[in-house]
C-alpha cells in the first residue's frame, strides 16, 4: 500500500515505515502530523486518485528530526564586465517518519 501525498509544494510517493525529507513544517521532534493532501492511494482494492485531493484521506507521519540541507553554490558572471558574484544557500527541512495510510 502506497500514497501520493503533497506538501511543501512538492509530491511524494509514500508507504507505511518509509522515511522521507520535506519543507520545514513547524512541529516538534517526536510529534505526531497529519498530512492532508492525499491526492493518490493504491492498496489491495485498486487504486483511487482524487479529483484533485481524496475526501476523508489521510497520512500520519512522526517527526524524527530537523535540519538543514547541504550547501549549494550561486555564481553569477557577466564576461568582460568585472562582475562577479558568490552566493550560497541551505534548505530547512524536516525528516518524518511514516506511520499510517488511512
């Protein structure tokens, strides 16, 4: 059993015990979320696709930890110029573990 869930402005492709990184959501580490945008779930019976999210579905994941990602480097040229400039950025994000697909 899997599901398709979205967050942060991104999807996931999720099962029961997998553990994933998504945008920082503000929940402490070890707390319960619900992930409400279910927009896909495939199990025994078949599967079922939302128009756009599913009614009464939802994703339970426990949060394990937060942190930030590895740096990436922005470096902008204009050629014979003298312009030059360096720049740099790490994402926050959250690790969570999921418990449950209902």
């Amino acid at each position: 059993m899997y599901a398709v869930i979205k967050t942060g402005g991104k999807q996931y492709r999720v099962a029961v015990g997998d553990v994933v990184r998504v945008e920082k959501l503000a929940a402490e580490a070890g707390a319960s979320v619900n992930l409400g945008e279910v927009l896909m779930v495939a199990d025994d019976a078949g599967v079922r696709v939302g128009t756009p999210t599913l009614a009464g579905s939802a994703v339970t994941a426990t949060v394990k930890a937060h942190g930030r990602g590895d740096k990436i480097r922005i470096f902008k040229l204009r050629r014979r110029k003298h312009y030059r400039k360096t720049t740099g950025h790490r994402q926050d994000y959250t690790e969570l573990e999921i418990t449950a697909i209902k």
